[in-house]
C-alpha cells in the first residue's frame, strides 16, 4: 500500500513529505511535481503569496535517473520566504518577538492552543495551514504517475462558489485538464465561471471570504479497489476520510449521495447492463458515484468536497477573546485569500489519487512498475 507523511511549517525552512510503497521504474521528475505545484497555485481571488510562490523543489531520495528504486521516496519544498521568518520560526532555542494571543474562529487556533497548553497561536496555526497541502500535491503527482500506468486519469472542476452553482451535468472529461485550468476559478462551465468571477469580486471589495464545492472525477478505475469486508477498506469511506482531511473542508459526498437521500429507491439505484462489444458490464446512471458495497465497479469514480469560506478576513470583524487578558476583541489578520476553492479541487484530486492508487497496490501488487502492469492487465482480462 501507499503511505505519505508531511511535516513542516507555513512560514517554516520547508515543507517535506515522505512517500512509501511506490514500486521501482516510476518514471518522474521535478518537472512532473511542478507542473501540479503550480496548478495548486491558480485561481481568481487567491492572495498576493502566489505572486512569489515558485514552489523550487528537490528530489532527495528514492529517485535515480528518474526513475523511482522502491525504496521511500523524500521530496522537499523550500519556503522563498524563509530569510524573513528564520528568527520568528527558527529552532533553535529562544523566545518569538511577538506572541499571537487573539485565536481566530474557525481556525484550529484556540481548540489546538487547549490541547498542546501553546500560550501562542502561532505553534498551531502554523502547522493547522492550508501550505501543507502543497506536499500533499506533490505525494499526489507520484500517485498519479502510478496510476496513468493502467489507465487511470483524476480530474477536478468547481461546481459552486458562494451563491453560485455550475449546471448539473457538466462534467469534464479526462482530456479536459486544459480547459478546466484555462478558467479562473477552474470552472468547467463558461457562463458559471463568469458569474463566480463576479461573486469573488463582490466578496473582495466587503473584505470578505467565500467557500464553495469542487467534483473530482476520476476515470478508468478498474473493478474491484476497495472491499465490502471491513469497514476500513470500503473505498467510499477512504475517499471521505482523505477529501474530510483537506484543510477548511466540512462536508464530503460521493455519487448524488443527497439528492439520492431524498429519491424512492425504485429511482435511485444505477441500472446494470451488459455492453456485449465491450465485453463488460456498465452502469446507466452515477447516483452510487462509481462504487457499490465499498468496492469500484468500473464506472467514473465522482465525489464532491465543501469548503467552507476562510475564516482569516481582510476585514476582521471576527468576535475572539485575548487568551491572556480575556477581553473581547477581533481576531487578528494573516495574509489570506478571498477564496482557496480553485486550489482546493486540485489538492482534491491528489488525495483521491492517493487513495486510488494504494488500493490499486494492494490489489494488484508488484515491486516493479512492470510487474504492476502485468498484474493489472492480467486481472483486467479475467473479467
């Protein structure tokens, strides 16, 4: 199976992640992991850090020549900023110039502060940052690699931005990465990227913030990842748990999961047919989203993620209490975004990969990227 670990801080030397369990012979290079790095970075409303954030990384170990040896593989990303944050952040012994004391609602700020016993939210909240999904992004474009090897394509697109939503329907294909990126807010729909657009403006200028919902779809999923077993290997379940764990994301749905809560059964379910020059069974609809019983059946795997509006405003007029005084006041400001949505769908599409793609090891096996390939096309046939 895959495994990933992060660490690091926001304003930290670096951020670095450690990816095991990738079979020897992935093709892959720096290039590869900036390509999607600078995808993390698009996106109308994000915040002037952008502007500056070349994401500069290193392979470290696990990669010869370009390809992976299968042993764990140690990417870092250093942080541009570092020389202006190395007193406040260093790790040496000593004291910050400044404590933060005024927890932000909706952080981890304070509720981390209780727990650690921190009298400075900075010891939370720079880890509790939305920065470390940029190693997450990486670890996701070595899964995606793996997964293009037995051709599996992910891809997100935003269906709704504050008040507005994206026609129902719309969806892109896995050729579509271009045209969906090419969009300010990485909206598949032209006329709903206008208006979502304008909706980032409008929240803008009030000094306010906005949330919104991104789709992941992912093609080519073969029969037969995940498992109705155990509850911990249900695939719907893996994918709630990794999309549940992106910063700032409060609600998780996998197929037409609340409009299904509401239909009659009768009209709910995905029909099953039989596609005789295919040689293969399909499904009619996508209410169950590409999984049945925990387990994929073949079909695009859809889930969509909520975000919830970042609650660091340009504004603040966020009620917090001093943690030292006690006295009320508002919370104090970082720099932030108006909106992370766009940014949000792409780190999506790197957990769903990741999760999709250890299940796909643990069913197919292999040391060698070879031999992942073999299995896979050998099981394939058998259906």
């Amino acid at each position: 199976m895959l495994r990933f670990l992060t660490a690091g801080e926001s304003h930290g030397r670096a951020l670095g992640v450690i990816v095991e369990g990738l079979p020897a012979g992935l093709p892959v290079t720096v290039e590869d992991i900036s390509a999607e790095l600078a995808r993390r970075r698009l996106g109308y409303g994000r915040g002037p850090r952008q502007r500056f954030e070349r994401d500069e990384l290193s392979l470290v170990g696990g990669v010869r020549h370009g390809r992976t040896l299968g042993g764990p593989v140690l990417i870092e990303i250093p942080n541009p900023e570092w020389p202006r944050w190395e007193q406040e952040m260093s790790p040496a012994p000593g004291t910050p110039s400044k404590r933060l004391t005024t927890p932000r609602p909706g952080h981890a700020d304070l509720a981390a502060m209780q727990k650690y016993g921190f009298d400075d939210a900075r010891d939370a909240l720079e880890r509790a940052s939305a920065r470390e999904t940029a190693a997450r992004v990486a670890a996701g474009t070595l899964a995606k690699l793996l997964l293009r090897r037995i051709g599996v394509e992910v891809i997100s697109h935003v269906v709704a931005m504050g008040g507005v939503r994206a026609p129902a329907g719309v969806r892109p294909g896995p050729g579509d990465r271009e045209a969906v990126d090419a969009s300010p807010v990485r909206c598949f729909d032209p006329e709903a990227s206008e208006a979502m657009v304008a909706e980032v403006k409008a929240a803008a200028k009030e000094g306010d913030s906005l949330g919104g919902v991104a789709e992941v779809v992912a093609y080519g999923v073969p029969v037969g990842l995940g498992s109705h077993v155990h509850w911990d290997r249900k695939l719907d379940a893996l994918l709630a748990f990794a999309l549940m764990s992106i910063q700032a994301i409060k609600a998780v749905e996998i197929g037409e999961g609340w409009d299904v809560a509401g239909r009659r059964g009768s009209q709910a379910h995905d029909p099953i047919t039989w596609d005789a020059e295919a040689g293969t069974y399909r499904r009619t609809s996508s209410f169950a989203g590409g999984i049945e019983g925990g387990i994929s059946n073949g079909e695009p795997i859809v889930a969509r993620l909520a975000m919830k509006p970042l609650s660091t405003l340009n504004r603040p007029v966020l009620t917090t209490v001093d943690v030292e005084t006690k006295e009320e006041t508002v919370s104090f400001k970082e720099r932030t975004d108006v909106t992370a949505v766009p940014a949000m769908g792409v780190v999506a599409e790197a957990m769903v990969a990741l999760v999709l793609a250890s299940e796909a090891l643990r069913k197919f096996g292999g040391d060698s990227v070879a031999e992942f390939e073999r299995n896979a096309a050998g099981y394939r046939a058998s259906l």
